[in-house]
C-alpha cells in the first residue's frame, strides 16, 4: 500500500527508539533528537500509558485489542518497555527540568518498585534507573 508506513508499534519499539534518541541528543547535543524524544514520550502516554495503575502497557489503544491486557516488567534478556521509559523518564528530567516529566518518572519510579521488590535481580535495567534516580 502507499503511504502506509507499517503497523502500529508496541511499547518496547518506542521506549527504545525514546532510549536512542536521548543517547543521541547525548552524543551530538543536537536539540532535535531531545525533541523527538518528546513527541515519542507524549505518544507513549497517549497510546500506552496507564494513569489509574500507573505504567505502561505492552499494547497501545489503537492495537488490536486482546483478552488481556498485559504490563511488562520484568527485565530478560531484553529490557521491559516498563525498565526503559523508568530511564527514559529518569533523563528527561535531568535534561529538561519539566515538572510534568518529574511527576510521571515519581508514579513510573513507585510502579516499577512495586513490581520489583520481591525479585529485584529480575529487574537490571529498572534498578539502574533507580540508581540514576536517587
């Protein structure tokens, strides 16, 4: 089909492309990058985000919907979308100041200490983003 760019993503595509984009606005300081970042973080919580439970869920809104709704946490192999966007939450503070930024990485902060507190070894890349956090 033209014009059509493929199907809609899932949380772990975009914390990941967020994690690139922070790590390239690190690297150049090419404030574009940092945008992006933006726009990709302001999608995320439009698509992905919940604000009752706090987190992220696997699929967005405009995925087909499933029985089950589920939140990944746990770090594999493979970093959850969960562990990432605590990072990419964690940065985007740091880099920008945005109280409205500070306020979600506090909720992702206690969502994903919830999730990890009785298996912590299960959860590497949340607790370097905890330990960036504190």
């Amino acid at each position: 089909m033209i014009g059509r760019r493929g199907e809609k993503g899932f949380a772990d595509e975009y914390a990941n492309v967020i994690f690139a984009l922070i790590s390239l606005y690190e690297v150049t300081f090419r404030a574009e990058y940092l945008e992006k970042a933006q726009r990709f973080l302001n999608k995320m919580l439009t698509e992905f985000y919940d604000s009752e439970e706090g987190g992220f869920f696997l699929y967005g809104r405009e995925n087909e919907k499933l029985i089950f709704q589920p939140k990944e946490t746990y770090d594999g192999a493979i970093p959850s979308s969960n562990s990432v966007m605590a990072y990419n939450l964690v940065r985007l503070h740091e880099l920008t100041g945005k109280e409205k930024i500070g306020e979600l990485t506090e909720k992702q902060m206690r969502f994903m200490a919830g999730e990890a507190k009785y298996y912590p070894a299960g959860y590497s890349m949340f607790l370097v983003a905890l330990l960036r956090y504190l």
